[in-house]
C-alpha cells in the first residue's frame, strides 16, 4: 500500500514488465497450445457431425474408428464422391423462394 501512494505522489515511477521474458515465453506457448486442442476437438467433432448424416455404407464403414483413423480415412475421400453424396441428399424438390412469398 506505501508503495502505491509513493506512485501516486510521483516520488517513484514504475518500469512496466517488457514482456519478452520466460514467462511471456511460457505464457505464449501455453495459449498457442491450448488453441491447437480446442481447435483439434472441433474438428474432431464436426467430422464426427458430418458422419452422423453421411450415407449409411459410409457410416458402417467408418464405426468404430478412432478420431486419427476417421481422419486419415476422411482425407483419402475423393472429390467425387462427396459430389456424388450431395447429389443425392439433393434430389428432394426445394420450395422456390418467390412462390414462398
């Protein structure tokens, strides 16, 4: 408390931390990290969403994969495919928005 009044007086100025110590090191990683694994959840979480709704061969064929494997088998997918899925979840009449009104 005599510290702040001496500060306040203007008999003692104060330096502010310049933050490029260990601790700011520290402290930096420590937040790129937690980050990354929030990150990484929810991707791991929107993969496991999209294989909810994905066709049911799809699904049978990846039950029971661990979220490493669900990845490494997500990235071998082919382009047509996934343009072969959204042809057929699309087949079902959409309501044209100017009749809608």
């Amino acid at each position: 408390m005599l510290s702040a009044r001496a500060v306040q007086a203007g008999q003692v100025t104060v330096t502010p931390k310049a933050g490029t110590g260990q601790v700011e090191m520290i402290r930096s990683l420590r937040v790129a990290r937690a980050s990354a694994v929030k990150a990484r959840t929810q991707a791991t979480n929107a993969l496991h969403a999209l294989l909810v709704t994905a066709p049911a061969e799809l699904r049978e064929q990846r039950r029971g994969l661990s979220a490493i494997q669900l990845v490494r088998a997500a990235a071998q997918l082919k382009a047509s495919s996934a343009a072969a899925c959204r042809r057929s979840s699309s087949s079902a009449p959409r309501p044209n928005s100017s009749q809608a009104r």
